[in-house]
C-alpha cells in the first residue's frame, strides 16, 4: 500500500505545478487536482464524495463543537479583525493559527480559537434555512425548530483536526483522511491554488451517510424479507449449449520470452533514468509510468535537459522530482533518496538527480501536460 501511496502521490507532485502554467506553456483548466479517478486498487472517489457539508456558523462567524471553537472567516476579514469581533487577543490568535495578525483571510477561511467564546445567535433566512455568509460557496444547512438552532454542534459531527507539517500538500492531507480535496478546499476556504501554510489547522470534512439503494425493501421488524422472485417466473431460462467433456482444449499460446525487457529500445528523446530493467510496464489508468529494478545506492540521471520544477514528498516522505522539458514534455523519477538537485536548477541528460533507494525500484513517468504517456514511447 505504501508503495500505490508513493506512485500516486508522485502524480500528486505534477499536480503541484499549477502555477507554473504560464512558464511551461501547459493547459492546466481541465486538470483534476484530486487524482482519484485513476482506477486500481486505490481508487476511492465515490468515500471520498460522500463528506457533508460545513456547518454554517452563527452571526459572529463562529462554529461550535464540544471539543473546540473556529471562526469563519469574513470578506475583507484578517486574524486581527477576527479578534477584535470576538474580543481575543490578536497575537495569540494569530500564534495559534501560525499566521500574521494581518494577512487578509479567504472568505470562508478557518481559523482556530485558542479558547472558547460566547457564540451568536444562528443565521436564519425565511425560506427557514440556516446559511452560511462566509463561506464562498454559501453552504446551507436545515434550521432547527423555531429557528434558533443549537449552540455547539452534536459531538458525532465533530471534525478532526490536521496541523499542516512541512512538505505536506492539500492532496497529500487529503489523500491521508480518504476525503476529497475538494471537500477539504470547501471545509477551509482554501484558494484556488491549494496554498497551505506550515501550521495551519485544517477541519477534516466529516463523511456523509451512503444512500439507500433505489431498490431496497423495507420491512416492519419481526416481519422478515421478502423472498426474490425467480427470473423464471416471468421468462424462460435462457437456452445453454454445453461442451461435451472430451471435447478437446485449445493449447494456449506459449509466452514469448523474446519480450522480456532489460532495457528499453527505441528513437526516443529520452535515455533510462537508471541502469536496470523494465519490470512494470506503463497501463494507463493503473500504472502511469514504468517501474525499473536498479541497484540501491545507484545513480538516478535526468532523462533529458530541462529544469527542475519541483521536489516534493509523499506520505512517507520520500523525494519525487519533477524536470520539464521543452515541447509541454515532464519527466517524473520516484524511488530515490539523496537528492542531489535543487528546485529551478536547469540539468542535462545524465545529470544525477539522487541515489536509488534500499528497496531497488524506480518509478519514471513522462507527461505531455498532465496527461500520462507511455514512457518506452520516448526511450532510446
């Protein structure tokens, strides 16, 4: 599992690119930041669309749960203004959020409250719909009867809390919980560039109940379930032609070891990222890449010239490195430790990029875009 975590999180690297568009020439508008839907083993884009909506908060911004308070933040709001309205001291508020007093927040922004305050009154419309004016997208939640609603929150929808570490992005956190990124955007006010900053604190989208299925039954207690009806009492058995035992088998295909790879061949622009052989081929959808079997401690090189656009870590904080290269073309190297390149520094091919790791596997994507192709396509 942690080695699925390491490839998906080195497209998760590709991701973080987004405002790099301008230089590179990439087309970043139809880009899914989430990445989910990529099929495997560790696809979970229909959990992760099950999340709730945020709360809306009462009058003041606030939002009360039993374990702790945050503040939504309003248009024009800073840490400073958030204080002042809810009579806290702006240094420690701006502490505890690891920001300064007076940055301007994102409409929707949470912050955290060191300590609890005396909350508002609800935000009541008169369709008798609680909303939420600080939220960018003015989620709306059912009122309670009377309208006034309740104070704090009921201790099962209480939200985790994430304190933001270094290197950790919005799709990494994300991907950690098993929520969508959007979700996670949604909860926090998050910008459009998932911008995160070490220490923040992030709600973590509480998930939502699964819908019923549209053809469950539903029976009194003690009344048991109904028994399903046959197919052949409406219809007649399809007609089935059977085999006779000593039919004879046809003898399958013999492999062909002549396919088994050491090493790719072709007239692309690209060389190996590392002396080895080719021991997972690319799969669209399962396997964006190649994974090559190499020599711990050996060299990863650049495929190509071009500059390095980023280095970021996965889950278990291993490098992955991204080069682009001229003609909208990224080289992505995961699997390696040392790193020996430095984000912006322009290589040529065969420039050391680290040193493989103690488990003797390299994976290597090649991206147009974002959008994976086949790297033994580029090869030579």
């Amino acid at each position: 599992m942690a080695k699925i975590r390491q490839w998906a999180l080195a497209a998760g690297a590709v991701a973080g690119l987004v405002s790099c568009g301008p230089q590179g020439g990439l087309d970043f508008s139809n880009f899914d930041p989430d990445l989910r839907g990529w099929g495997g083993g560790f696809d979970t884009a229909q959990a992760a669309a099950q999340a709730q909506p945020r709360p809306a908060p009462d009058q003041r911004g606030v939002i009360s749960y039993p374990g702790y308070q945050v503040a939504i933040a309003r248009q024009g709001d800073t840490v400073a203004t958030i204080a002042a309205r809810l009579g806290l001291n702006a240094g420690e508020l701006a502490s505890y959020n690891a920001i300064n007093a007076n940055t301007v927040l994102n409409p929707g922004a949470v912050v955290a409250l060191p300590r609890r305050v005396a909350g508002g009154a609800p935000v009541a419309t008169s369709t008798g719909m609680v909303s939420d004016p600080f939220a960018g997208q003015g989620v709306r939640q059912p009122a309670a009867a009377g309208g006034m609603g309740t104070p704090t929150q009921p201790a099962a929808s209480q939200p985790r809390q994430h304190v933001v570490a270094t290197g950790e992005t919005a799709w990494s956190i994300a991907r950690k919980y098993n929520v969508s990124v959007n979700d996670l955007a949604a909860w926090n006010g998050l910008s459009s560039s998932m911008t995160l900053r070490t220490g923040q604190r992030l709600l973590i989208p509480v998930a939502g109940g699964k819908a019923p299925s549209a053809t469950a039954v539903v029976t009194a207690p003690g009344s048991g379930s109904p028994t399903p009806r046959p197919p052949s009492s409406a219809e007649p058995l399809p007609s089935e032609r059977t085999t006779p035992a000593g039919s004879p088998v046809a003898k399958p295909a013999s492999p062909d070891l002549g396919k088994t790879r050491t090493a790719a061949s072709g007239n692309g622009r690209f060389r190996m990222p590392a002396n080895g052989a080719i021991i997972r081929t690319y799969q669209k959808g399962k396997n964006e890449g190649i994974d090559i079997s190499a020599a711990a401690g050996s060299t990863v090189a650049a495929a190509g010239s071009g500059t390095v656009a980023a280095i970021t870590r996965d889950t278990d904080n291993v490098p992955i490195v991204v080069v682009r290269h001229d003609g909208n073309l990224m080289t992505v190297y995961a699997g390696l430790e040392d790193v020996a390149v430095s984000k912006g520094q322009a290589v040529s091919a065969g420039t050391s990029l680290g040193k493989v790791r103690s488990q003797g596997v390299v994976h290597f994507e090649v991206r147009n875009g974002f959008d994976s192709v086949d790297p033994e396509k580029y090869l030579n």
